[in-house]
C-alpha cells in the first residue's frame, strides 16, 4: 500500500485549480442512465470513485468513453441488465444512485446494498420508502435490494426535515422523472450537488420545477434527450485548500470554485481570523497568524458541511483556544480524533461532540485514515506538524481528490508519495 510523506511547517503559496466535483459528478452518471441515447459530461473528475461508477455503469451495458480527458460520453441507448454487480457497489455509496434510475428507466432494478467510508450508519431505507410511496414493490433478498414496478406514478413524498437526505433526494428525482403524473417531496434536499442533477434532467427533457422552501415538483415525462452538461466544481476539495491554507499559513487563490455555495465555510474561517477575498469563481485566503477557536455543528446545506468538519477540528488543534465540534450527520465521523491526538492534539469525544483545546503545535507520527476525508484532514495535520507525518490510508484520497499531493506540492507542501500503488479492491469496503 502506498503512503504518504509529508514534512511540516512550510506555508503554502499560489493558486490552485479546482477538479469536478465528485458528490456532483456521481448523480449525473446514474441520471445519464435515464437518457435514450448520449449525453455528455464535462469537467469529470480523475478520482477512482468516479471510476467505480463509469465501471458500474459499463457492467449495466451502458456505453462510457472518454472523447478527452474530463469529457465523457454515456450512451445508455442498450442497457443489458437491471442487476448491479456486488463488486461494485460494495465500494461506494453513491453508487445506490443506479437504483432509481434503472427502476425509473425499466421499472425494475436489482441493487445490492451499498458500502463506502467508514463513517457511521447509512441505512437505505430512506429510498426504498420513497420507492414504495411511487408504486415499487421492494424485497430485501439476502443483501440485495430489488424493486419493480409496472408503472410508478407520482404521489406526495414527505422527507425527515432534520435529515434532508442527498442520496434520498437524488434517487427519488431519478425513480419520478418518467413516472406517471405529479411528485412532490416536501423538505427535499438543497445541495448544490442535487441542484445540479435537476438542472442536468432538465437539460434533458424532465419537467422538474423547485417550489417555496425545500419542495421539488417532479412532472413525469415519456422519455429524455442527450444534452452536453459541466459538472459543478468540488466545494468540499475548495474547502479543503482553504483550510489547508489556514492551518499551514501562506496566501492561496482557489480558481474555478463556486463561492456562493460555501458561505458558511467562509464566515467560519472569517471567524477563525483568516482574510478571504471572494469573487465570482475564485476564493483567497491569506493566513499570517495562528487560528483563533470557532466551534461548528454540522447539518445539511446551508449548514456546515459535515464532509469539512475534520479539517475544522484539525484547525481547532492549533487554534488559540477549545473549540466544540458537534457531528449530526455521520455518528463515525470522528475515527479521525485519535490519530490527530497521535499527533499532540488536545481533543476528546463524548457523544457526537468532539471538545478541542489548541495547542502550540502539533508534532509528526504515523497515523492511519478510515476514509476520504479523514485523510485529507491527516494531511493537513501533517502541513502544521514539527517532522514528518506518515500517513497509511492514502488511496481514500484516491478516491475523492484529484491528484491532491500533486496540487498541495504545486503549492509548496513538502509531500511525496511511495510504495506500489493501491490495488483497487483496497478501495473497497465491505
């Protein structure tokens, strides 16, 4: 397995260009399914979870080909089969997405149930209701969701209004965009990354309207049309160099970024003492002083996200003062907090909250990640630490950031990576 190396204590300088997004790029993949023919998806992201989906999608019979590095072409005109393969699924959660489409596009489909990062529970349940409130008979059979239906049709769908689940969200619009009549979901998800799925399908042909507050108005239609779309850029990889720039010092411009979208990130480095200059695609931070401690609860969008909460907490670590991080989202987000106090952090749990007290400096050691972004907030860590960081775990940052060693180098990170690469089975999770 590869590892990564990383020597601390030099700031970062320059500019970094964001890839596509990989929480928006995966939706418009499974929504590609519900297309007759080609569509085309631009700014694709290089990441392995990408990959799995392309490979899932192709196991589907659906055509994916790359006309140019981040252009891919998905031509579902023949799918063979309504069964996804295990080997794939088991990798990721976004790949449940293929259920509601290939249950709206074929009235059937035979998923088994997803892994992914080791973060807490993320039980399905959720979608298979809503699969049900179209019209779905669903079975659970020996780990394998399967859904059929000779007709959905439209219906009210009412969502917990403290979850607002994204995957629920997204598999629901794909399931109602063919169905018969109206669809309603009351306090459905507002992620940026669902807007874009919705704006994808409309570019196709589906009659998806936004109501007051968080309702979607699903009106089915009889078929889609290919259209060419840009994946969004990846707020969680802005937020990243942002707070790696905060926690390592230095002045960085983050290119390509939608700012509007991570308004709460930014009020929340603002509050740390951090200076950021926003304008219509880009974000800099300069960093010349240590972070004052903010304390954050995640939650839904325009919530803090839950996917940068360790990067804040590994901020907190080297803050002036204790700092309280409360996780509402994932209850096994924080497997992270033992390796940063490996390092020297000051930091306990109880419960979903984690209590941070600032130190000095934190200090160079061996630590392990569980998943995508405990791994990038390893890294981090190891920017402000005294010595090296060795980092084991690194192909979870394989599978949500495009060349992210490469970027933090182009900064002035002193970060390499050895050993062979990552066979991809290591990728996956049962």
């Amino acid at each position: 397995m590869e590892e990564l190396t990383v020597s601390g204590g030099q700031p970062l300088q320059g500019t970094v260009q964001l890839s596509g997004s990989k929480n928006g790029t995966l939706p418009l993949l499974a929504a590609a399914i519900l297309v007759d023919g080609e569509s085309i998806i631009d700014n694709v992201p290089d990441i392995y979870d990408v990959g799995t989906m392309i490979e899932m999608l192709r196991a589907l019979g659906v055509k994916c080909t790359f006309a140019a590095p981040g252009t891919l072409k998905v031509d579902a005109s023949n799918i063979q089969t309504t069964q996804a393969p295990y080997d794939l699924v088991r990798c990721m959660r976004g790949s449940f997405y293929v259920a509601g489409a290939l249950l709206g596009r074929l009235g059937e489909a035979r998923v088994p149930l997803p892994g992914g990062c080791v973060i807490g529970s993320r039980p399905v349940n959720f979608h298979i209701n809503g699969f049900r409130a179209l019209g779905a008979t669903v079975q659970d059979r020996y780990g394998i969701m399967e859904a059929q239906a000779s007709q959905l049709r439209g219906t009210r769908i009412y969502m917990d209004p403290r979850i607002r689940s994204v995957g629920t969200t997204i598999n629901v619009i794909l399931a109602a965009t063919l169905a018969e009549g109206t669809t309603i979901i009351e306090n459905a998800s507002r992620e940026p990354e669902v807007i874009a799925c919705e704006q994808f399908l409309q570019q196709c042909g589906a009659n998806i309207k936004n109501g007051s507050g968080a309702r979607v108005v699903i009106e089915g239609v009889k078929g889609l049309h290919g259209c060419r779309f840009r994946s969004i850029p990846d707020r969680m990889e802005a937020g990243t160099f942002l707070y790696a720039t905060a926690i390592a010092g230095g002045d960085v411009m983050v290119q390509g970024a939608q700012p509007q979208c991570m308004d709460m990130v930014i009020s929340k480095l603002r509050k740390a003492g951090m200076q950021i200059e926003v304008t219509p695609e880009a974000m800099r931070l300069v960093a010349d002083r240590r972070p004052e401690p903010v304390d954050v609860i995640t939650a839904p969008y325009p919530g803090f996200p839950t996917d940068l909460q360790p990067a804040h907490s590994v901020l907190a670590s080297v803050a002036t003062g204790t700092s309280i991080v409360e996780e509402t989202i994932f209850d096994g987000r924080f497997n992270y907090i033992d390796e940063i106090a490996r390092m020297g952090a000051d930091a306990r749990v109880v419960g979903q909250v984690a209590i941070i007290k600032g130190v000095p400096k934190l200090t160079g050691a061996p630590v392990e990640a569980t998943d995508i972004r405990a791994a990038a907030a390893l890294v981090l860590a190891g920017l402000v630490a005294e010595g090296q960081t060795e980092i084991d775990g690194v192909h979870f940052l394989d599978r949500g950031y495009e060349k992210f060693a490469a970027k933090l180098q182009s900064l002035g990170a002193q970060i390499f990576r050895r050993g062979d690469a990552a066979d991809r089975e290591a990728l996956c999770l049962a």
